[in-house]
C-alpha cells in the first residue's frame, strides 16, 4: 500500500518513461510521417494510448513527482519547481528530498524485494525521485556518479560513450541508455526514466531536432522492447508557443499594489529554455491588497484563472504551505513573467515555447499491452499520468 | 466492484446528504453564529470537515451523479443539466436515464443485498439517481409517487405532512424527512437524499431563510443520529452573487460569428433560481469559425478558461459527444448567457446568484465518524464530493 493504493510487485521489466514537455502533438506528428515504427507497432499489437492530465503547474517537478507517488501535490507537496519559502522571505528550488511528503512507489517496491533505479536526464530531479534510498543517476552526471547500491562506478564506460551536455539534443536518450545498460547488467524490476524538454522548448513539432529527438526514443523503445519491457509511456506536461509575455509586478506597480512579489514556479537554473515564463503564477501580497491585486490581474487579456490560495489548494489539489495568496494561470498563448526588467530574454532566440499551464496539462499516456477492465474503459475516457503506474502494474491484462 | 472501486456493504445504516449549492461558506457561517449545534457536536467527537472538490461544471445533475456513480462525467455521461443532441440538433435535458453510461453505487449494493432508497427535492433529478431499479421518490412529487418496491403508498402520510412547494425554503427538508419516515418504517441500509437550492440562489449566508434553513437541516440530521445513521455531507456546488452578466451570442454577432450557438449547461425547468445563467458555457460553432470565435471570447474580462473540445474533455473529463466545440467558464463574478433577448431576467429579483463554474467547485465533505488512514490524510489535503461514498463505506475508523 504505498499513499492509499495497492501496486503489485512488476512481473517482469517494467519501466516509465516521461517525456518532459512530451506534449501528444509531438508524437501525432511524428507518427503521421512515421518516423515512431516501433511505437506504432506496439499500437498495432494491442497498446493503447489516449489523452490524459498532468497536474497542475504544468511543470517538471510537482508531475514528476506525482507520476512516482501516484498522487496530487496536496499529498507530496511539491507544487513548483520553485516557492517562496514562508519562514525565509526566500525563494528556493524545490529540489530538495526534504521537501517531498509522500514516499514513492518506488520506495516501497524497492522495500518489497524489486530490484528499482530512477534515471533522469537532468540532475536537478534526481535528489527528489531518490528519495527513500532509492538509487538514482542522471546523464547530466553520469560522468562523477556513480551506483554503489548496485556495485556499479562509472557509468559512462557502461553505456559505452561519454555523456552529452545539457543543452545536446540527445541528453534524454543518454538516460534511456543508462537504463537500459543498467538492466542488461543487472536485470531490473522497475526502472523510471525521465527526460528533459530542452528539445521541446526549442522546437515544436516536425522541426529537424525534434523529429531525431522522436526516431532515437523510438529505436529506444524497440531495444527496451526486445528485452522484455513492459512499457509506460507519458510527459509531465505539454508544450506551447507563447508570443505574448505580460509582467505581473508592472502590471501590479500600474494598478497602485505595492506590496505584491511574483513567484513564478517554473523557475529552474537552466533558464536558456524559458528564461523562466511560463503560463503560471503566485503572487504574495497579504491582505490588504489582495482584492486590489486580483481585479488588477483578472482584467487581463491573456490571463485565463485567478484564485485564492484556499481556491487554489482545493481546485488544484495544491498544499496551503507552500503557494502564494494569488494563483494565476494563464492561456496557451500567454506566459507570465515578475517584470520586464527581471527577465533575460536574450537566451530564448526563436521565439518563447513554454508551460505552466492549462493548456499544457494534457499528454499522452501509452502502455504498450491491453488493458482489463474497468482500466481499459478509464484509460480511453482520461486518466492522470499519475495513473501510470497503477496502469503498468495492477491493469495490463 | 462498481466503476473500478470496491464499496463496502454498509454495516450500519448510512445516508448522504447533498446540500444543493451548499457552498461551504454558508456552513461557516451558520456555525460562527451557533445555529448547527447537532452539526458542531458530531464535529468536536471525531467528525471531520474539510474542503473539496466537485466536477465541472458546477451544477447539480453532473454532480449529483458523479456523487452516486463515485466517477467523472467522462464516465458517467452527464456533464450538464442540458446539451445539444448533435444527433437532432435540438437542446435536451440530461435527465433521462438512458444518459447515464455508469451504474450507480446504490444499484450494485440493491443487487448485493442492501435496502437503498433516493430521495429528491426536486423531482428532475429522481429518474437519473433511480436509474437500475432503485427505489427513488421526489419531495416536489411526494404526493403523486409511490414506492412499490417497499409496498409504501401514500409517502406525504408517512412523513405526516403535507409536501411544500417546488419554491417553498423546506422542499429540501421535506425531502429529509421522506428519508427518516421510510428508515423508521422499514429500516434503510443505503440512503441519498439530494436537496435544492432554491433558498441558495436567493439567499446569501445569514440572511432569513437561509438561517431558516441550516437550522431545520441541522434539527434533521440530529434525529437522524439518534436512528444511529452514519452520514455524510457534501454539496453538488457552491454559489456566488454573480453582478455582471456577459451574453456570449451577441458578443460573437459583434465579432463577426454568424455560425454560433451557445448552449447553457445550467439550464432547467426551473428559472425563477437563475435564469438559466451560470459561469460555464458551451458553444457550437464548426471548424472555419472556431478560432475568430475563441479569441473573441477569450479577450473577455469575465472569462476565464477556453478550451477546445479535446482540451475540455481532458481537463474536465467530459465526455467528447455531449459538449460544444468549445467551453467557456467565467469567473466568481461573472455569468454567461446566450443573447439579452434569451434570458428573462424578471423573476431574478434581489440579483444573481449563481454557479457552474471553477468557483463553485468548492464543497464540504463532512463525515459523521473520524477516518482511518491513508483516507484521512487524504480527506484533509481534499477529496471530491464523488469520493464521499468510498469515505463511508471504505474508510471510517
């Protein structure tokens, strides 16, 4: 029982793969010009795929981390990649184990008997999915890693080529290697493997980058498939270009709220992505200014929702501790920033690609087997990515 | 096993309460002023009370039914009180039971032995809720219908006064009445008793009838402790004064959209609550017109979220054929119609108030007797009101 479900033990290889920012238009595309054979055959033969949600932010962290707990931020308490620390007056990365509330399944699989690793392609992740001794790489640092739980050095001499940097096309594919090298090994029993959307920000879909980023998964795919993986497949969030930005501090400035501060979620330190916009927003700014605040935000062009914090816990499933007195969600098109001048826009080149928010909540979610009943009938109408794993383990018929 | 979850039989009699736009703020308020002592009690001896969440739109057939079947609109096929029949082209009611594509918890626990019974306020909602055989009765038609099943004939006898009605403040105490007077007669396992919220649209917290009300409910849920009834609180929806009003036809008429029609999920039989105005709206409007109209919408102060049909099914879980090509919610303050001339806004009286969007989706989720974990962390950090059976049946301590 690991937070309130029941997984089984995996019967044989099972593995997750969360493509970050793998918005389901990506994989639309590369199947209509086939370049994914493989995945298409996996359809053909009785996986399945449909459209499901992550939560919200539409962010790395708190859907990751939902995806590997099976549950909503309310319950594992990352609802950011970054927040503003109440005690501190700090803002902080939310990347530290501490801060997770929940234990993974991984963790308890693990406690169980199953042999499990957690592979990202950034290292930013991997602290948080290793929570609970579970032992964690990432191809960022594949090269000063090392996996003692398993009596493994240097991982790069096992998957056979150094590892590329963070701003390659192929880091991802580097981590899907480690795995898959860690298990020709080792043999493991459950493996999560999660990318990075570095590709993703940069193009959308069909663009050269992108379409080699999708033929590598595939081949990928098919050497996990030949060695007798079970296949989980879905993104932490989608992806969308956003040619408007509006900057809420001005925005706040002009409307006479004084004492409003923005925290923007998305914040990571790897700003060449999004040079931190994205389609969500908290605004700190107490109570006296709050409704001013509000209208202030609400009357925007571009901005879609805006709650209180305890709307905000409720409707977004959120923890109280650790989001702002306002919650703005902007629309696909829209990303919102602190203020102009707090934002180095010179890294983001060919226009912004982000999200944050609604619009990237939706993403695919794929298991390469048939589903049984009432799973099936529940996958076809919609579940979370946070229900992938109980799809692998308990609903493979 | 009903919809993919195992239900429990009840082991002592157990009924829900639905308080039709029982917006948590009236209980609050009710409380702060010591007019719900019985609810206080059972409260301060282990009960629990929290926030939570109801499905989109909030309105009361999705959510009623969600309530009963434990799973999203996706699933159960009602994600209004009304749609666009594609097929005819005509606006229809959604209170046919042929619409409903789920079974409903009280019908699997009839069939697995448990005397169950639904009682309504008003009575467009009893043939969906006594959908498989499931005995149901209407206070609005309490004199009318029977209940052969239990070989009751006259129910305005049993409870031993006359029905009030349809626009009378205790139509939703008459209905808890039925409930008590069919328990003492013949002794009930499973019982759902959904109210109305006539006085909620007219009445904000603390005023008269509102009062009048909380206090008649609360009177009623102590004689139903002392029948030693388990029992549960929740709401289909919450409900805000709604002072500006935004007619989405007229406004695509300016924006050059001649192929539009909007649909208004929140419409019923009965206008004198709201006149069929609400803060969630569909609109149907083909391809070639889809974008001038979106963005039209979308620049909106009022509006909040639009989304395309797929993105709505995903985000909400809607079910893909009973909603518009696109859907439209609106803020706290903020009600959608279809054109000045559609609406008859003469029986509204005091102001709007109204419900069906994002604002309204916050509910109480109140159980009689404390939770055994993990469902208690969970009741805490916010459940939906479809969870509130699983609470009773699965989770008391």
């Amino acid at each position: 029982m690991v937070n309130g479900r029941e997984y089984r033990l995996p019967r044989q290889p099972t593995v997750v793969f969360t493509i970050d920012g793998g918005d389901p238009r990506y994989l639309d595309d590369a199947f209509s010009r086939a370049l994914m054979p493989h995945l298409k055959t996996v359809l053909s033969n009785g996986g399945v795929y449909a459209l499901g949600r992550g939560c919200m932010p539409s962010l790395t962290n708190p859907n990751n981390l939902s995806i590997v707990t099976g549950v909503s931020p309310s319950l594992h308490g990352v609802p950011g990649n970054h927040y503003l620390d109440p005690a501190s007056g700090e803002e902080v990365q939310l990347s530290d184990p501490r801060f997770l509330r929940a234990p993974t399944i991984h963790a308890a699989l693990q406690a169980a008997g199953a042999r499990v690793l957690m592979v990202t392609a950034k290292d930013k992740l991997r602290r948080l999915l290793g929570t609970g001794e579970v032992p964690s790489v990432s191809a960022e640092c594949a090269d000063r890693l090392e996996l003692p739980a398993f009596h493994l050095g240097n991982v790069c001499e096992l998957v056979g080529r150094p590892n590329p940097g963070i701003y390659d096309w192929d880091l991802s594919q580097y981590a899907m290697e480690i795995g898959l090298a860690v298990h020709r090994r080792l043999g493991l029993d459950l493996l999560y493997v999660s990318l990075t959307d570095y590709v993703q920000h940069k193009q959308p879909p069909g663009d050269t980058m992108a379409d080699r980023f999708f033929q590598r998964f595939d081949e990928l795919l098919a050497e996990y498939a030949r060695e007798g993986f079970l296949i989980g497949i879905t993104a932490d969030h989608g992806m969308n270009a956003k040619p408007r930005i509006i900057y809420l501090e001005d925005v706040l400035d002009a409307a006479g709220v004084s004492t409003a501060r923005v925290v923007l979620p998305i914040t990571d330190p790897y700003v060449v992505h999004h040079g931190a916009l994205g389609s969500f927003a908290w605004v700190h700014v107490g109570d006296a200014q709050l409704e001013r605040a509000r209208q202030a935000i609400a009357a925007l062009d571009g901005v879609e929702e805006v709650y209180s914090r305890e709307e905000a816990a409720v409707i977004f499933e959120h923890p109280t501790d650790r989001i702002g007195d306002l919650s703005v969600t902007a629309d696909a098109q829209t990303a919102l920033g602190k203020s102009a001048a707090k934002h180095d826009l010179s890294a983001i080149g060919n226009g912004l690609r982000s999200h944050g928010g609604r619009h990237e909540q939706i993403v695919p979610i794929i298991v390469s087997r048939p589903l049984r009943e009432p799973y099936a009938s529940q996958h076809a109408a919609g579940v979370r990515n946070a229900d992938i794993h109980e799809l692998l383990l308990n609903a493979v018929a």
